[in-house]
C-alpha cells in the first residue's frame, strides 16, 4: 500500500473536492469531541422544537407566525447581540434592558415637548453611550463589581422611568415611522432586493477573506465548502422570502413581505460580526476577555476595552428598546426588567462562553431565535405562563452546563 502523500497545493489543502471536504469534516469532528462545539447544540435545538411544535400545533409552521417569530425574535436578537460584548470580555450589564426602556422614556418626553423624532432618538441613543461610559468607568477605573453598580443602575433606572413617565407609567408611541418598524412588512420586490445585496456582501466577503490570508501565508478553508455554507445560507434566505411574500392574511387586507426589522437586525448582526471577527478592536476584546494579564503585557489597553464594551452594549440596548416600543405602541415604567437573563440565555445557547473569550454574534442570534421559539411555541399551545419560565430557565441551565464541560475538556485536551 502506498504511503506516498496526497498532493497539495499552495493554500495547505488537498487537490481533491471529495477529500478536501472528507478532511473539513474531520476537523470539525475533532473540534466537537474536543469540546468546541460552537451553535450546535443551537441548531439540534431549533431542528427539535421546530419538530416538536409543529407536532402539537398545526399554526407553527404557517405564514402568520412565522412573520410573527421573526419579529418577536427582533428584540432579544439585539440585547443578546449588546450583551455578547460584555460577555466575551467576562463582563455583565444587568441594567441594560433598563437603559433601554429609560432612554426610550427620553425619546418620548423630547418627541412630546415638541422635538424631530430623529433628533430625539439621536439624544435616546447618546443617553444609552453615556450610561455605557459610566459603568464603563465604575467597572474599569474604579475596580467596581460589574454585578453591583450594573445592578444598582438596574433599580435606579426604573425609578427614574417613573419620573419621567408621570404617575400613569405609561406613554404611547404616535411616530409612525418608529410604529411601522416591528408592524409594517417590506414589499415583494424589496424583500428580494435584500437577497441579491445579501448574496454580494457574502460572496465579497468570502472572497476578500481568502484573497487576505493566501496573501499572508494562511491556510484557507476548502473553497467547495466555502460555496456550500455560502449556497446553503442563501437558498435558505430565498426560501424564507418566497415564503413571507405570499399573502398571509384571511381578510380582504393583504398581508405579505418580509417584515421591515428583518433588515433592520441584518445590518445590526453584520456590522457587529464585522467589527468582532475583522478589526483589531474585535480582536483585542477576545484577548483582554481570553487572558487579562497577557493582553495587558501585549500593550492592549485592558481599561479602554471594558468601557467600550459597556458603552457598546448600552447603545445597542437603546435599539433594543426601541423595537419594544415600536411592538407594543407604547413605553412603560416596567419596560426590560426581565429581557436581560433571557438575552444571557440566548447568548450561551449560541456558543457564547460565559468564561470569555469565545463566541460570536451570529451564533447569538440563532441562540436568541431558539429562545424566542420557546416563547412562541409554548404560547400557542396555550400553556401557563410559569413553564415558559421553567421550560426557558432549564434550557439556560444546560447550555452552561456545556460551556463549562466544554471548557473542561478543552483544557484536559490541551
């Protein structure tokens, strides 16, 4: 039998298709055996409720509520997505659904006395910044425990929305282009249009990528396999679009397109992902959150880091708020008291580490979209409020479980 190697070209990979993707798939097992098991526990999740829930209700699966999944999933997207920044970095902002709410509360004073909408969620957004720099500076400067002055903004924040909302605790949202956010739906053709620009920044990107590293002597992966992830997560995107663009209403109104947060969420996830995975301000927050001390001596700053993390978090709180308000029509006194733990939850169902230094945010975002299945599948089957609870609380439980199995065993291996 000959022993003689394979041939191999410049990038390090096999000339062969068939065993460039035999040996792909060799390393990714080898990943999951040795604990790296990054959205997969994710996906087996949504593979089972999506099972599950279409077993037990024949109005999963329909037009209607999917529609209304994508939009229920829009707001616990983003505060996972803010929340990842600080978790990779091993830090926790309990008070960012809050700051949030508050800020929106802000929005709504000033768009009431008279101000531009636009203007006024320029100062809503500029209000959650400042509040990120804040704890920033308690956290980081200080030596403050994120737990404790995350948390004491968590209870202030909550009175201050009381102040500002007045004694009825309650304001509605009149701005139409705000409403229409999380109720309005993209037309046919712009839903389209969002799968062809989608498609180019993929591809571009992909393309960029491999330029990049052959360039600097990096091995890249198989291009087949790059064009199945690629091809693959685009059919699905056109599936998903045809799908949404058939009227899905019952009455003489029609009620068809993609609904307009979708985008929305999509340019928040990639420029996200973009700044994580591409800039050295992404990289050096996976250093200071993987190793402290090592990052330190590497000349990052450590300090800088952290707070940007915390005013990153509670800027893209205050988008989260507002696609509460915008659902809702209204903001209230009680607005993300609890979207936090969920956001927590999502986020290590996705693969995020709780012990930093991993993760990223379109894994997140599936993780959120596996909590929001929860919460909508258990909603249809009607059954008390107290087990979406215990049934979410459980599948948080387990997820840390495996992140700390996982941990365990890659330091075992190593």
């Amino acid at each position: 039998m000959s022993t003689t190697p394979e041939p191999v070209p410049a990038d390090g990979h096999p000339t062969d298709v068939v065993t460039q993707l035999r040996g792909a798939w060799h390393d990714y097992v080898a990943r999951v055996r040795g604990g790296d098991m990054g959205v997969l526990p994710a996906l087996l999740a949504m593979l089972m409720l999506t099972v599950l829930f279409w077993q037990k209700s024949e109005f999963f699966l329909t037009r209607l509520n999917i529609a209304n999944l994508f939009v229920q999933a829009a707001t616990l997207m983003v505060f996972t997505c803010a929340l990842v920044f600080l978790i990779i970095l091993t830090e926790l902002d309990l008070s960012a659904g809050v700051t949030g709410g508050t800020a929106m509360a802000v929005f709504i004073k000033l768009v009431k006395g008279g101000w531009p909408w636009g203007l006024s969620l320029f100062v809503a957004l500029l209000v959650g910044a400042f509040t990120g720099l804040v704890l920033g500076f308690f956290v980081a400067k200080i030596g403050v425990p994120a737990f404790v002055v995350t948390l004491g903004f968590f209870l202030g924040f909550q009175g201050l929305m009381l102040v500002l909302l007045g004694d009825g605790g309650i304001f509605r949202i009149e701005t139409k282009p705000l409403k229409a956010i999380m109720n309005d739906n993209l037309k046919p053709w712009m839903g389209w249009m969002m799968v062809v620009v989608v498609s180019a920044i993929a591809i571009g990107l992909s393309a960029y990528d491999r330029v990049r590293r052959s360039k600097r002597g990096l091995p890249n992966q198989p291009l087949a396999l790059v064009m199945i992830k690629v091809g693959g997560g685009l059919a699905l995107a056109a599936v998903i679009v045809a799908f949404l663009n058939v009227n899905r209403s019952k009455s003489a109104k029609q009620i068809q397109g993609v609904p307009i947060v979708v985008p929305i969420v999509l340019v928040i996830l990639f420029i996200g992902q973009f700044v994580l995975q591409r800039t050295r301000f992404g990289l050096h927050i996976y250093a200071v959150g993987g190793n402290p001390e090592a990052a330190r001596r590497a000349g990052i700053n450590v300090t800088m880091m952290r707070i940007s993390g915390f005013v990153i978090c509670s800027t893209l709180s205050v988008i989260g708020g507002l696609f509460h308000a915008s659902r809702v029509g209204s903001i209230e006194s009680t607005a993300g008291r609890q979207i936090v733990l969920s956001a927590v939850g999502a986020a290590v169902v996705g693969g995020v580490s709780l012990f930093g230094g991993r993760g990223n945010l379109k894994n997140a975002a599936i993780g959120a979209f596996v909590i929001a299945m929860i919460d909508n599948g258990l909603g249809l089957l009607q059954l008390k409020g107290g087990i979406n609870f215990l049934v979410t609380g459980g599948v948080l439980v387990l997820a840390a479980s495996v992140d700390a199995l996982s941990r365990k065993r890659n330091s075992a291996r190593r």
